[in-house]
C-alpha cells in the first residue's frame, strides 16, 4: 500500500509539473506574439525617427530588424533608405553593419556613391563586419563594387573568402577566374568547393566588363 501511495503521489507530482511547464511556454509565446504585433504597428515615419544616428544602438538595430519584417510581410520602405544610407558611414561598427546588410535585404538602389561608403565595410578590422558587406554588396548587385572585393579572396578568414567567391560568382564576370582558380587547391574543403563553384558560374557567362 505504501509503494502504491508513493506511485500516485508521484504521477499526480509529475502531471502537475508539466502542466506548469506547459503554461510557461504559452506564456512565453504569447509574450513573444504580444510584443511582434507592437513591432508590427510601427509607422514608418516611427521608424526613420528610430533611425537618428543619435539614438542607441539598440534603438537603431531594433528598427531596422522591424523594417525587414516589414519588407517580408510586402510592406514598402522606400522612405528609409536615406536614414539607412547615412547610418553607412556611422562610427559604431554594428550599426554600419546592420544598416549595410539591411539595405542589401531590401534591395534599396544605391547610387555609386553608396556603393563606396559601403565599400569602406571591407576593410574592417572584424571580419563579420567584412563578410556583411560582402553578402550586402551581392544582394544590391553592385558591380562597381567587383575590384574592391577581389584582395579578399586573400583574406585571413575562410568565411570572408568563401562569401567573396560566392559574390563574385554573382557580380563578377570572366576576368575575375585568374583569381578565383588558386582557391580550388585549397587545403580548406569548403573554400575549394567554393572556389570552383563560382569559376564554373562565371565561365558560364559571356561577358566581362569593359
């Protein structure tokens, strides 16, 4: 009887911790819901004023995570692209970072001006500022931007390298190869693989630039 009370005691213990592990995760997720459909309300002009270089930096990145949100959902920002062009040259690497990619998300036409300043991107000291800019200088399809992105093929980190064949695999034409070929001889796998993927790409392209 004694062992039979234990088991019971047990299972209804049991059952009443999962129960409040349960409640915990709905209380979380709607939390979580609560707080995107806030998010969601913001009016673009809420946005750009979020977007003052004289905010934080979690001011400005949280704004900008909204605008991507917004981009998915099919919402229009063109509006934003002038404050997220000047955050380009900010003097905080993570909001330069974020503004670069967030641009390159959104397709947003740059001129070949911003194409320069995000160009600066490159030369960072952090290689994930480095690799952002790459992947950003892809989706934007800025090709003024090819000759600056060819030094990194010599980068230190395997991750920039990688990125830039796969860019330039993009925005690149033939007269890129010479470059790109040493790479498929790489000890690193993935930067080889990498590396002949794009010389394939760009064989398979019947221009070059001029």
């Amino acid at each position: 009887m004694k062992m039979t009370g234990k088991l019971v005691y047990g299972a209804a213990l049991g059952t009443m911790l999962l129960a409040l592990a349960l409640n915990t995760q709905l209380a979380t997720a709607a939390s979580t819901a609560n707080t995107y459909t806030l998010e969601k309300d913001k009016t673009e002009a809420e946005l750009i004023q979020d977007l003052a270089s004289t905010n934080s930096d979690r001011v400005i990145t949280d704004a900008m995570t909204q605008l991507e949100r917004r981009y998915d959902h099919g919402i229009s920002v063109s509006n934003t692209y002038p404050a997220l062009i000047n955050l380009l040259s900010d003097n905080r690497s993570p909001v330069r970072r974020k503004a670069g990619r967030v641009l390159g998300v959104l397709h947003a036409p740059l001129s070949d001006a911003d194409i320069k300043v995000l160009c600066r991107q490159l030369h960072a000291s952090d290689w994930g500022e480095v690799q952002s800019a790459v992947k950003a200088l892809r989706d934007l399809n800025a090709t003024s931007a090819v000759p600056e992105l060819v030094p990194l093929l010599q980068h230190p980190n395997s991750s920039v390298v990688r990125d830039t064949c796969r860019t330039l695999a993009v925005i690149g034409d033939q007269s890129v190869i010479p470059a790109i070929e040493p790479l498929m001889k790489n000890p690193k796998r993935s930067v080889a693989k990498d590396a002949q993927d794009a010389v394939v790409a760009l064989k398979g392209k019947s221009w070059t630039r001029p």
